[in-house]
C-alpha cells in the first residue's frame, strides 16, 4: 500500500474524484487538486501521514484527547471509579456525587507517560468522603495547599516517600465546601505527581497518607 507507481492524470477538475488502485487491487479514494493538461502522480504513500512536511507519529486517540474539546470534561456520580489514560487523561473529571460511602477515584499505573488527570470536587460533601489513590504499587508525589474556610489561614503540606493516597474528610482535609482540585500527571513509572488545591475547616491537616 505504500506506493502506487505512476499514474497519468488529464484534464481533472478541482475537488473531482479520482480513484487508484494499487497492487493489491485496493482502491483508495482522493480529491484531486489538479486543473490542466497531463499531470503524473508518483508514488502516492498513505502509510506516513504529514503536517507541513513532518511526520505525524502521534495516534488518533493521542490526537482526539489533545484536541477534541467536546470531550474535554467527563462528569461522574460513580462511588467507584478506575481511571484510564484513554478515557480521562487530558480532561476534567467532575465528582458529582454525594454518597454516604466514599467516592473513590482510582489512578492509572504509572508509566511515565506525561498523561495528565484533573479531578474537581464539584460539589460540597456532606456525607462520604473524597479518595485519590494510586494504583497497585505506585506513589504519589508533590504538594498540597489547603485554605481554611473561617479564617485567613492556609497550609501547605508534603507527600512523604510512601504517599499513595489523597483523602478528602469533609473537614480538616476538604471536600465540605467544593471545588477541590487535584492534578495528577504521569512523570515515571509507578510515580504520580499531585498538586493539590483543598479547602479545610478546623485544625488544617495533610490530606497525604500511605495505604
């Protein structure tokens, strides 16, 4: 399928249909874009597709998640949910359930990838609790800024070397007013790096612990 070999073409007009059929009797469809007398197509590849004369090594689904705004933010009442790279990586992920048991948000393994996940606490919980956590034998690593709701106070907290967990308790930790956010993204094998945006009442506390 990688070449054609020469064809002669006379006389198109643009945007008429032209069809060619390789060696393997596989016809293959395009617009042709030439007005005139005889004009020769050599060698017509379809197997390595180009931007403005690069090569295009990215997939079709590595472009939909880059560039497909109409998917850009998935919505979830799920209490449990497995993340994936193919369904939430470069998207929003909105909890919008209030459940007595906990909601449950689990990561990908890491593979470091560079896929990232947001995931926003969309509504103010009242009852369960809010939980990122990794997967298997993965961490997480990085920070966690939690404002205090009553007072002009605000904490920044640090993952430990065996964080793997991020729980939002409805208090001290978030999750009771909304919007909380966290950032995963995908840096290295079995790693996720988190930034954590929370708001806490009370005695303002790390929402990092190890399983």
């Amino acid at each position: 399928m990688a070449g054609f070999g020469k064809h002669n073409i006379n006389s198109l007009l643009v945007g008429s249909k032209v069809t060619l059929t390789g060696n393997e009797g596989t016809a293959v469809a395009s617009r042709a874009l030439i007005v005139g007398a005889s004009k020769e197509i050599d060698t017509l590849d379809i197997t390595s597709p180009k931007f403005g004369g690069t090569a295009i090594s990215a997939t079709a689904a590595e472009i939909d998640r880059a560039a497909d705004i109409s998917t850009r933010v998935v919505t979830t009442t799920a209490t449990v949910l497995a993340l994936t790279v193919t369904e939430h990586a470069e998207r929003i992920v909105l909890v919008n359930s209030n459940s007595t048991v906990a909601n449950t948000l689990t990561l990908p393994v890491g593979a470091g990838t560079g896929a990232k996940i947001t995931i926003v606490n969309n509504i103010a919980q009242t009852q369960g609790t809010v939980v990122v956590a990794a997967n298997g034998t993965d961490v997480i690593s990085g920070n966690a800024y939690n404002f205090g709701t009553t007072e002009e106070t605000a904490q920044a907290f640090r993952t430990s070397a065996t964080s793997d967990k991020i729980s939002l308790n409805l208090t001290t930790t978030g999750g009771g007013v909304g919007g909380d956010t966290i950032v995963a993204t995908d840096v290295a094998a079995n790693t996720w790096s988190v930034d954590v945006h929370v708001m806490g009442s009370g005695a303002l506390a790390t929402p990092f612990s190890a399983t």
